[in-house]
C-alpha cells in the first residue's frame, strides 16, 4: 500500500482512471500505482463507466481523458458535479485549446496532462495535487488557500527526457501515427530526418507513454527487427 503525503494520515489518494485506450488505460494505472500516496482504484473506458465506478465506490481524483466515445470529459465532469460526485479532475488530452482549459476551471479540473506524456509528467501533476489536496484541508484564510493553489502552478512545462526535443517529439508522433502499417526506427529516421539512434529514442518515449505499441518484424535472414505502430488517436482532426 502506497504511503500518503498528507499530514496526519495513513489514507492514499484514491485515483479513478478514465481512458478508453485499454493500453494507456493501463499505462496510466501502473503510473499511478508508482507514485507514493496514490493508489489507483480502477479504470473506466466510458464516461458511462465511469458513472458506475463512482456510484460504487469512493473517488477523490478522476485521471480524465477529455476524448471518450460516448460523451466528452468535460460534459461528463458536469454530469458528475450534478450528480453530487465532488472528485476532482487531472485532465488527459491532446488538444490545445485555452476555450477547454477555461471551461474545465468551473469544472473541478485542476490539472492538465498532454499527451504524449512520460511516467515523470504525471508524477508531476501527482505530487502537486497531493500538496494542494492536504494545503487546501487545513486552509483557515485567505493566504492559505493562496498557497494551496499556488501548489498547483507548476513553474514550467514538464520536461521531456534529457536529450528530447518537443519539435522532434512532434515530427516523429506524426510520421508514426501517419502510417498504418507502422514503421521501424530506421524507417521513422528517414522520414523525419535524424539518425536511427535518435529514432529509436522518440519511439521508445512514445511506447512508455503509452502512445505506441512495438513488436518485432521477421525478415528473411538476420535478426528480427522492432516495428512501432500508433496505438490510436481519436483525437486527431
């Protein structure tokens, strides 16, 4: 059992992933699991799932895809604080619009994960939303709850792994997901023009993130090659 940050209690934060990818669904789990504090309670692939899940047993942190395919996070969250169900929400997405990130505010998001993200990002969020969690218990006044959502504020963007570029990051994601048949580090580095090496690196990124999936390619002779092919994107225009 995973220990909590939160003065004065054993409790961890309970954790509700919502993702109907079951593969990120399950990334995101093990990613939870690993940081002390949280313990993940479940998963859900719909906001209908989700619903039950929240009827059955008790929530404090939605991980939210803001992209299921029977209604939109953000309409679910509204559902959801209409219902009476008071968690708060980490928001999963890929789309980068201020509108969405308004609109969350009113809606118990507190958070922002943008994906592709590492197992680091989300420690990130984590462990920020432990701090304003236990800050916000205990505020008596003004300058508490201050500080309580300064925790919140990261002073950054999450950095990628040392070496890895945002732009590249891109480059690579688009050339991957482009491609139906998936393709090799070798060929992911003549499409977007850096080494193999480097290929291999983005890739492997993007298969701990839970963005991309890799098996190993037969040829005729010689060892067998990995292949990585997109897991899904139903976010994409």
């Amino acid at each position: 059992m995973s220990t909590d940050p939160r003065p004065g209690t054993t409790a961890p934060i309970r954790v509700l992933v919502v993702e109907d990818d079951p593969v990120a669904a399950d990334a995101h789990l093990m990613y939870v699991e690993r940081v002390p504090g949280f313990t993940a309670v479940g998963k859900a692939h719909t906001g209908a799932e989700a619903r039950r899940a929240l009827d059955r047993f008790p929530v404090d942190l939605l991980l939210l895809d803001l992209h299921l395919p029977d209604v939109h996070g953000l309409q679910l969250a509204r559902t959801l604080r209409a219902a009476g169900h008071h968690a708060d929400v980490i928001a999963v997405t890929s789309a980068r619009d201020l509108a969405v990130v308004r609109e969350g505010v009113s809606l118990g998001v507190v958070q922002y994960v943008l994906k592709p993200f590492t197992f680091a990002t989300l420690r990130d969020r984590l462990v920020r939303y432990a701090e304003y969690h236990a800050a916000a218990g205990e505020a008596s006044g003004q300058d508490e709850v201050d500080r309580a959502l300064a925790s919140l504020r990261a002073p950054g963007p999450a950095a990628l792994p040392k070496g890895l570029s945002g732009p590249t990051l891109e480059r690579v994601t688009r050339a991957l997901r482009d491609t139906s048949g998936g393709l090799t580090a070798a060929g992911v580095a003549e499409a977007v023009g850096i080494s193999r090496i480097t290929a291999r690196r983005y890739l492997e990124h993007l298969v701990e993130a839970g963005r991309a999936a890799r098996s190993p390619q037969y040829g005729q002779v010689g060892r067998p090659e990995l292949q990585y092919r997109w897991v899904r994107d139903r976010e994409r225009p």
